[in-house]
C-alpha cells in the first residue's frame, strides 16, 4: 500500500491533539508525590453523588449498547432548556458534536471563522474537512473582535465558531456587540456558539446563547457535562441546533456514540443545581485568592469568567517547566507567551500561589 498516496490529502499537514502531561509522568519526572493537574480544565471534584449512585447501579447492565437516541437525557434536557427535541443533540462529549456539524456541512473550498487563539479543535475540523480556517485576531484585552468576524464573512463562509467565554483566555464578548454581530451575519452561516464554560460565568452582559436560539435562526449552542459537572472522563455533551442540522448530525453519527454510564451520569447530573451554584462560587472565591497572588507577585493575567486564567509571560517555556518542578502541570501554547492555569480546591490554589511564589524568586520578573 501506498499510504501517502492513500490516506487523505487533508491528515497530512494534521498533528493529533496533544492532551498535555499526567499526573503519573510528572510524578516520575520530578519525584514529587503531590503533583496537580491544573492543565485541562476540569473540575477538581468527582462528580456528583446521586450521578455515581446511577452510574455505579447500571454497571450490570452493560452487556446492552445504550439507548442509541439518549431518550431520556435528551427529554430531560429539552424541558430544562425549553426546546423541541428535534432540536436536541448529544454527543460524545461536546467536542464529538463540534466535529458532527463541521462533517455535516463543510467541504473543500468552505471557509470556516474564528478569533484565534481559541479552542484548538475548531482549526482541526476546519482542516479534516478540507476547508480554509479563517483566524481573527482577539483584540489587545485577550476578547473576540466581533466586528473583525463578521469582515471576514464570505459567500464561501459556511461556519462561524465563537466560544463564548472562550478557551484560553476565559474571556466573554458581551450581549450588545452579540447582537450586533447576528444583525451583520448573513443567513447561509451557521454560528457554532460553544458555551462549554456556561455555567461558571457571572459577568452580567453575558449572553446566554439559549436566549438567541428559537430552532430558526441558523445558530447552534453547545454545552457540555465535562467542566462543573465533572464528567469528563465519560465524554458527554449537548447541543440546541436548527432541526434540518441535527437530522444531518443523526445521519454521520455512530449508532450508539454516547455510552449507558454517560446517558445516566448526565442526567442524575441535572437534579442538583445548588451544587451547581455551590461550584461556581467557590471556582469564583479560588480565582480571587489566584489573583491576589498575582497581583502581589506582579504576575500578569487576564480576569476569567471560567475555572481558569490565562496568564501572560514573556518566560513560556521556563516558567512551564519552573512549575512543573513544584509539582504544578499548567497548558503551555509553545512559545506563545502565555500559560493556562486551572483553577482547583482551595487546598490546589494554596499549592499553586506557593509554586509561583517559588517560581517569581528563582526566575526574577516572569
Ligand atoms: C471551548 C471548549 N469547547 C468544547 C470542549 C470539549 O468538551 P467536551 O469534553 O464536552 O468534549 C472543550 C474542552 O475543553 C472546550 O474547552
């Protein structure tokens, strides 16, 4: 077999996505036992208990393929956010979703916006699908330049992916330039608004992307159960999309992409909205202590409305690796100058305030 020849054009130029270090690895490099993982956004405690109480009580009936619509879940969801079912999907974690849509709709000579740097997936389907990514810069306060988006529309643009806060920068575009951004997009593009961080925000003008969705308008809205809800090692997130899409997402989907444990663990999930509120206050009262770290430490970083902080550096590279030798893993974007870090149990933030106390003194100025 010829392989170059074989396998599609569009994989060459491709790198798989890299999901960063684990704990194990650290603990081998560095030999410290208490070691962080503050790389991947998730959320710092399991999931909920009446979730592993559903989750460990369907254990035995494994040896069925789950319910191939998620009829249950998707019932519960479509009355929680008040949609038609028609419109709403589930997915292999949201992630599988992003890639259903861009499959759906894209093909060679397309063209796909985005503000970059955004979350890495968008120019990985862009790409798997053979179409052009569009990259709008953010603006100098680390926020999507809409206006600059909707420029960059054209009768080849077929999808506009906005991730609303966005991922790195946990920064959010507000309601007012939201709403004029849709008065400025023409019908044939659809607007992927991924709120995969939605239930961490607390900014005001924040927009709630289920408020613009009326099952018309060609936008979809995507969550996800991986971030509060500390289900990401099940894969499993949802989407609100315009009917004729998600019965095109039907058709590429596998038969049974989202798994029994996953389907129950969801929606056990979705009875325990003080938990939810419990959670986003204390992600809220962790950044605080984060950024009264920084301050002190003259750390530069943008204020989050997510359960992380991008924080600017001109030392990347060393100050990845100065951390990493406290036992801290943070998400290094190369040489760009900047780091994400999670945020974690108070127990995480004192560690991480002590590492970059410890960092600053080694390295001088970061
Ligand atoms: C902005 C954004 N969208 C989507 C996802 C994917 O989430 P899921 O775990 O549901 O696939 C992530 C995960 O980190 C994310 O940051």
């Amino acid at each position: 077999m010829d392989w170059d020849a074989a396998i599609r054009a569009e994989l060459k130029p491709m790198v798989p996505y890299a999901p960063g270090l684990r704990v194990s690895e650290v603990r081998e490099r560095t030999g410290k036992q208490t070691v962080l993982k503050l790389s991947s956004n998730e959320h710092p405690c399991g999931p909920f208990p009446s979730a592993v109480r559903a989750m460990e009580a369907v254990l035995p009936r494994l040896n069925r393929y789950p319910d191939g619509s998620a009829s249950a879940l998707r019932r519960a969801l479509c009355e929680r956010l008040g949609v038609e079912s028609e419109h709403l999907v589930v997915g292999n974690g949201s992630n599988e979703i992003i890639r259903l849509i861009a499959q759906s709709l894209l093909q060679p000579g397309d063209e796909v916006v985005f503000a970059w740097p955004s979350f890495v997936v968008y120019p990985m389907v862009t790409q798997m699908f053979g179409a052009t990514a569009i990259k709008i810069p953010l603006t100098a306060g680390e926020v999507h330049d809409l206006d600059s988006i909707a420029t960059a529309i054209r009768d080849s643009t077929r999808i506009v992916f906005l991730c609303n806060p966005n991922n790195p920068t946990g920064t959010i575009y507000e309601r007012k330039e939201f709403e004029r951004f849709l008065d400025n997009v023409p019908s044939h593009v659809l607007v992927v608004v991924d709120e995969a961080y939605f239930e961490f925000v607390q900014a005001e003008e924040y927009p709630d992307g289920r408020t613009y969705f009326d099952g018309d308008r060609a936008i979809a809205v995507l969550r996800t159960f991986s971030k509060i809800y500390s289900l990401a090692g099940l894969r499993i997130g949802y989407g609100m999309l315009p009917a004729p899409l998600a019965a095109a997402v039907h058709k590429v989907r596998e038969p049974f992409h989202v798994n029994t444990v996953a389907q129950v663990g969801a929606y056990y999930s979705l009875n325990d909205d003080s938990e939810v509120d419990r959670r986003r206050k204390e992600n809220q009262e962790q950044k605080a202590y984060l950024y009264s770290a920084f301050d002190r430490l003259g750390v530069s970083y943008v204020p989050s409305e997510t359960n992380f902080v991008y924080v600017k550096t001109c030392k990347p590279v060393e100050v990845f690796e100065a951390l990493l030798a406290e036992g801290v893993i943070v998400r290094d974007f190369g040489t760009s100058p900047a780091l994400r870090v999670g945020i974690g149990t108070p127990e995480d933030t004192r560690i991480t305030m002590a590492a970059f106390e410890s960092v600053v003194t080694r390295l001088g100025s970061i």
